[in-house]
C-alpha cells in the first residue's frame, strides 16, 4: 500500500502543543495511506530560510519521479504561507505533502479523527485527483490544490405564536449546499481581481463549479459533504492552475501575455491561498448569518452567463427540448433560464450541466 508523510504545521507552537496533547492517539491512528509529523514554527523557519528545496528531500515514501524532476521547482514553503495568513482562525492548521491520492481524501481523515475545522490541505500533485460525479482532475507542479472543512446549520428555528414549545424547523433559502461552491468560487475570483498586479486577468465563473480564463478551464471546486441532524459538514475542495500551462493554461501564462512587467509573471501560491482563506473566512461567517442572498450581485457579475441563450438537451430522451436564455440563480441554488414560450425553468446544479463551448444545458431527469 502507497503510504504518504504529510507534515503538519501550526501557525504558532502552542497551536501544536496543544494539538499533541488532545489528540496524541489519534494522530498515532490516522490512517494506513497517510503518516504524520508535527513541525515546529522553527523547523518551519530553517525551512524556510533555503532558496531552494532540495528535491531529494522531498517528504513523501511514495513520491514519483516526475514530481523529482528538477531542483529548480519552487515548492509550496509553509512558512511564506503563515506570514500572509490574516485569518481569525481558518487555515491555521495546515497539512502539506508533495504528494498525495487527493487533498479531499487527507482533510476527510484528519477531521474524522481529529475533528478539527480550521484546517487546510495544500499539496503539490495528486495521484488521484478528483472533480464532480466520475470527473477526475489532474493536478500538475504549479497549479494550486488544497481543501478545507466547513460546518453549517442548514436550518432555522422558529417558535410558532400558538404553541410556544413547537418549534417549528424550515429549511433556509439561500443556504443550500450549492451556494457554498458559488461561495468559494466568487472568493477566489474577487482575490485574483483584487490584486494590482493579478486584475488584468479575465478570471469568471462558469455554473456551477468551475473557473474560467476566457474560454478555457483554470480551475474546479468539489465539495463532498455529510449531514449529522441539521448540521452539514463539507469537505471543500479546490484545483487551480497557476504556474502550470499544462494541461490546458494558467494564470500565469496569462499574466505573462496581458503584464508589461514579465517579473511579475510567476504567481505566489503561498500569498494567493492565505489572501483566499482569509477573504472566504469573512464571507463564510456572513453567509452563516445572512445566507448567500446579499453575495450574489456580486457573483453575478463575475459569471459567464448572463443573457447566454442555451440549447436545452435531454440526455435520457437524447435530443434538443428547446432554448432558453439565462436570467439569475432561485434561492435554492438552481440556474434560472427563461425559455421561448416565456416560461422560467430552473436547472437542478445535481442534474444539470453547462457545455460552454456549445451553449448547451444538459438535463439528466431523475
């Protein structure tokens, strides 16, 4: 069996001294895939104070030799990482590894036995990368993949005025599972375009989980998730290219075509994921309160579709249904397209998906 050494880093000693006195057993038990080893902010700082990582010295028993390829690789360096990290508390825990099956797998099996939630998974390539349904996502030396956990109330409790000990449960608009993806792809968009340098770039989104540099695929987002009464835990994760032009471009080659100061070219991954926690943070603690309603100007604005015209296609039936222009997203999270007979239809993101390169909305009916 492949076994991979993961490295867990604190942003401050007492953060790991801490964690090592909770959770001594289970960081012993983790898992057969994976092995621990807790790394102290001076460890991190001798790290850190090389130029260079030596490839050799990579962490993981299992590592390719593609991965080993050349010294000259600028690894992920924790230590950069923690030094723009503004957050209150997401992403001060963060696991790395050159090299793992997927980050979703790490940061499932960290909080199942660890059960905490500011953590984040950063690694450099992934042996089994994955996307929604059966789409897997194929992580480069460059690109950016990493996952986080997050936890919400799906719902709201409200005292009925004839009976003040029934409460009664509703489910909240605008706090659908889909709305946490729509959530994280508008963070990193408003990141890359919040940037001086990184604005230029023509960084959307496309519905419902994938981010786009004008017609081609930069980016994905999964989230995996599980519900315990009405608490709902997520697994979130995220696949960027950055540095790597392969296999389709990165933000970097973009950058390198649109910036008249090639120096500013290479993108810092450390820097872009800190400012991404720390901005998602803000907006998770909002979206916990308010839901996603007051967000999504905001996203609209920032998403290919709007007044696109779409074929309507049944895969199950197996030919076109009509046409419909886009219009908005329903307080459930669904697309709403408007079709030629006036009527509004709201595409299900669970069974629908958009082919953007030829308008078309494909419908899988349950």
């Amino acid at each position: 069996m492949t076994t991979f050494l993961v490295e867990l880093h604190c942003k401050t000693d007492q953060y790991c001294l801490e964690l090592l006195q909770s959770k001594s057993e289970s960081l012993l038990k983790l898992s057969e895939s994976f092995r621990l080893r807790i790394v102290t902010s001076s460890e991190r700082k001798e790290l850190g104070s090389k130029q260079k990582l030596d490839a050799t010295s990579c962490h993981s028993e299992s590592i390719s030799k593609d991965v080993l390829v050349s010294k000259d690789l600028n690894y992920f360096q924790p230590h950069k990482y923690f030094r723009n990290l503004y957050s209150k508390r997401l992403g001060h825990l963060l696991a790395y590894s050159p090299q793992v099956s997927s980050t979703q797998d790490v940061a499932r099996i960290l909080y199942e036995n660890l059960n905490v939630k500011d953590l984040v998974v950063v690694a450099e390539t992934q042996t089994k990368g994955r996307g929604r349904r059966t789409n897997q996502w194929q992580t480069e030396l460059g690109s950016l993949a990493f996952s986080t956990v997050c936890s919400y109330s799906l719902y709201s409790n409200k005292i009925n005025s004839g009976a003040s000990s029934n409460i009664n449960v509703q489910l909240q608009p605008w706090r659908s599972v889909s709305f946490i993806q729509y959530l994280v792809a508008l963070a990193m968009v408003e990141v890359v375009k919040g940037d001086p340098v990184w604005k230029c770039l023509p960084l959307r989104i496309k519905w419902p989980n994938d981010l786009y540099l004008d017609d081609q695929k930069v980016g994905g987002i999964l989230c995996e998730g599980s519900v315990w009464k009405d608490e709902l835990t997520l697994i979130i994760g995220v696949g960027l290219n950055v540095n790597n032009s392969y296999p389709t471009t990165c933000l970097s080659t973009w950058l390198r075509q649109m910036s008249a100061d090639e120096t500013c070219a290479m993108i810092d991954r450390e820097c872009l994921l800190a400012r991404f926690i720390h901005h998602f943070e803000d907006m998770y603690y909002s979206f916990q309160q308010d839901g996603f309603e007051k967000f999504l100007p905001r996203f609209l604005s920032h998403w290919l579709h709007s007044g696109q015209r779409l074929q309507l296609f049944s895969s199950k039936q197996g030919k076109v249904l009509g046409y419909a222009c886009v219009e908005n997203l329903s307080e459930q999270g669904n697309i709403l397209v408007r079709d030629d007979q006036g009527r509004l239809i709201p595409l299900d993101p669970d069974l629908s998906s958009l082919d953007w390169h030829q308008s078309r909305a494909i419908i899988r009916e349950k």
